[in-house]
C-alpha cells in the first residue's frame, strides 16, 4: 500500500471505529469472559483493539522496517503499557487487534513463551483472524481467549480451591 494512502487511513480511523467493532455490551461481555478464564489459571489475559497506529509507527513502514514488525512493536508497547509482563507467574498473555491493518497479536510472557511454539501462536492468529474477516468479532475474540485459556489451564493450572488476586483489569482495552 502507497505510504500517503495507509496514512490516510489510519488517520481516518479513530476509537469510534473501535466502538462500532466491539460495542460496551459486547466488550462488557467478553470482560466477564476473561475473569471467568483467569478462573482456571493463574496467568493474567488482556485484549487490546486498536483502530490504528500513531503517526509516529506509521512514519517507519517501509522497506526497511514491514508493516508486520511495526504491528508487533506496537502489541509489545501495549504489552508494556498494560504491565502485563508485572505478573506474579511471568504468564501473561496480550491479544492484540489493530483494525485498520486487519492485523493481529498475541504476545506472551516469557514463562508460557518458553511452553507454546511460533507455528501454535500464529495458529491461533489465523483463526482469530478467519473469524474476523467475516464480521465475526464476538465469537473470534471469545475462541482466541478460550485458545488462550487452554494453554495457560495446560500449563499454569489454578490449585483447587485457591483464591488468587486478579492482577491485572479484565475490560478490553478499545482505543
């Protein structure tokens, strides 16, 4: 895409976008989703969409940094924003929408990093995105969080009867 016209769009873009792809209801809804999951593990689970990119990550697409190393860049930024990586367990996980790039994240800390293979995560980004493609935002973003969930049940399972803090907000973030 021609660098004026992606800057265009983003720029056109804006968190009203956000809140037409993912309404108070629904982000209402998939909030009490992520407290249920965190439920069944003791990993910590944020979304974030995005409409789009700050002028300033839009100014270094191009040949020497791609489109997809600038959309990870920014998920790492959200990641850190949202002191995801400041948890007890080191497993938190980020996914990450941007809407108008169409593109999609999940970053993990380092302790489920370790445990899930790049071919499994971008598994879970191709559904998810599959899902959104056809307008399905709800049911693509609860199957990437009930994907998400699996791994960290697998992996990081809540002891049985053990009440543990909720580290981190479970609303999405809608930006």
């Amino acid at each position: 895409m021609n660098k004026l016209l992606r800057i265009f769009k983003h720029r056109w873009m804006d968190r009203s976008d956000t809140l037409r792809a993912l309404p108070d209801d629904m982000a209402g809804r998939i909030a009490r989703r992520v407290a249920a999951s965190e439920g069944r593990h003791t990993g910590e689970v944020r979304l974030c969409v995005e409409a789009s990119l700050p002028l300033s990550y839009l100014w270094r697409i191009g040949s020497a940094t791609p489109l997809p190393a600038v959309v990870r860049e920014r998920a790492l930024t959200w990641f850190g924003r949202l002191r995801i990586w400041d948890t007890e367990h080191n497993n938190g996980v980020l996914i990450y929408v941007l809407l108008a790039e169409h593109a999609i994240e999940f970053v993990a800390d380092r302790a489920l990093s370790r445990r899930v293979s790049q071919d499994e995560w971008q598994s879970m980004v191709d559904r998810l995105a599959s899902r959104l493609r056809t307008g399905d935002f709800e049911d693509g973003l609860t199957q990437a969080l009930e994907e998400v969930s699996a791994l960290l049940v697998a992996h990081f399972p809540s002891d049985a009867g053990a009440v543990r803090p909720n580290e981190l907000p479970d609303a999405v973030v809608r930006r």
